[in-house]
C-alpha cells in the first residue's frame, strides 16, 4: 500500500521488475500482477520472522533473479505518550521498523556483495531527525535507520554497493487517516509548500537513488518533506 505501491509502480513505469511481500496480498497487488506482464511479483512475508526472510530472499534469487536494488519500506507506529505505552507495543514498532529492516537488509546484501553491486534504499521518516509528541518508539527505530544507513554505507562501498534514506514528511497515507484532523491541519500549516505530501513526491526519489544516476550517492538521507524540516 501508500508508497511500497507507488514506488512499485514507479519502477514497473521505468521498465523494472519488481518483487514485494508483506503479510496478505492486496486487491492493488493481485492487480499489478495481472497488468504487469510478468513486471511485478508479490511474495507473502512477515518481517519479524527471520527464518522465513532467509527463505524468501533465497526463493528470490533461485526463481525470479539476482536481487539488484532492495527499498526497505516497513512501517508501522502506535501513537500514545511512551508512559501509555506497553511493552509488547514499543516491542512490536522496534522489531518492526528497525530490527525487521536490519535483518532482511542482512540477507541481500550477502548477496549483493557476491555480485558486487547492489543499491539499498530505506525509508526512514521526519520523526527520526525532529522530535513529535506520541511518535517516541517509532521516532527511536527510523532515527535507528539512519544510523545504519551511514555504518552500512561504509561497509559496502567497497563492493559497490549504495546505501541511502529516504526521510518522507506527512503523507496522504494510511498512516497519517487516524490523525487528529486538527494535528494534521497544524502540519500542514507549518510546511512551506502548503500541503501534505503524496506518495508520487516521494516514490520518484526512491526510484532515482536506485537508478545509475545515482551511482555516486550514499550513506545519504534524503528529506522529501516539502520544507517542513528546514
């Protein structure tokens, strides 16, 4: 859904191929599918399950082909004061934002390392680089992210492989529908280009860094936020 879709989208546009996964398809999947002539794939996974991220990133290399470029996409936040919030919640946003993206970004970069080439982009957020109020375990694990962004960067460079961040503001997503309107219509306010993003804003810069025009880009993170930030 929200940009993992639009990025694929993107991609397929600019002639690429390109295999997903999450938990359950979707009706957007089983559409792509069908329309992509074979362009896109969609693969079921759970990222907090590390055996099973071993098998699909095998499965992937053995049945559709060497894996060139990764977007790790995962999100997912419970939005409360951290003195609200339980430990099995700030357990289940930490494994999933951070520790589910370090582990599957562990297995294909084994592989890319092999082949020596390979672009990783991670979809990191605003509330990793500025503080907001009822974000605290989401805002720990993608400030998480951008730490491994630059450490990886420099791990892999040497075997030409790229790692970058992508740092969207608000979006028209999913995740932004059970906001307080009044909380949304604030941060709109305080963004200079007047509005909320939209996944096309953001799936284009994830496209570009995986691209060959950005061969000499990485450790980088990329704010898509139109200005809120600055």
């Amino acid at each position: 859904r929200g940009l993992g879709l639009g990025s694929a989208k993107v991609l397929l546009a600019r002639g690429g191929r390109v295999v997903a996964f999450s938990r359950r398809p979707s009706p957007e999947t089983e559409r792509l599918e069908k329309e992509s002539s074979g362009g896109f794939q969609f693969l079921p996974g759970d990222l907090s399950d590390v055996a099973g991220l071993k098998n699909l990133v095998k499965t992937v290399e053995r049945e559709i082909g060497p894996i060139a470029g990764l977007i790790n996409n995962a999100g997912m936040t419970v939005e409360a004061l951290l003195v609200l919030q339980s430990e099995e919640d700030i357990s289940r946003v930490i494994d999933l934002n951070l520790k589910g993206t370090l582990m599957l970004t562990r297995e294909v970069t084994k592989h890319m390392m092999v082949r020596r080439f390979g672009r990783v982009v991670t979809i990191s957020s605003v509330t990793g680089i500025r503080g907001y109020k009822g974000t605290v375990p989401y805002s720990s694990a993608k400030a998480g992210l951008l730490g491994m962004t630059r450490a990886l960067a420099r791990e892999l460079g040497g075997r030409n492989i790229t790692v970058n961040a992508v740092c969207p503001g608000y979006m028209e997503t999913d995740m932004v529908n059970d906001m307080n309107p009044q909380q949304l219509k604030q941060i709109v306010r305080r963004t200079p280009l007047g509005r909320a993003g939209q996944v096309e804003d953001v799936a284009g810069v994830v496209a570009f860094l995986l691209s060959d025009d950005a061969r000499f880009i990485s450790g980088q993170t990329i704010i898509v936020d139109g200005g809120l930030t600055c």
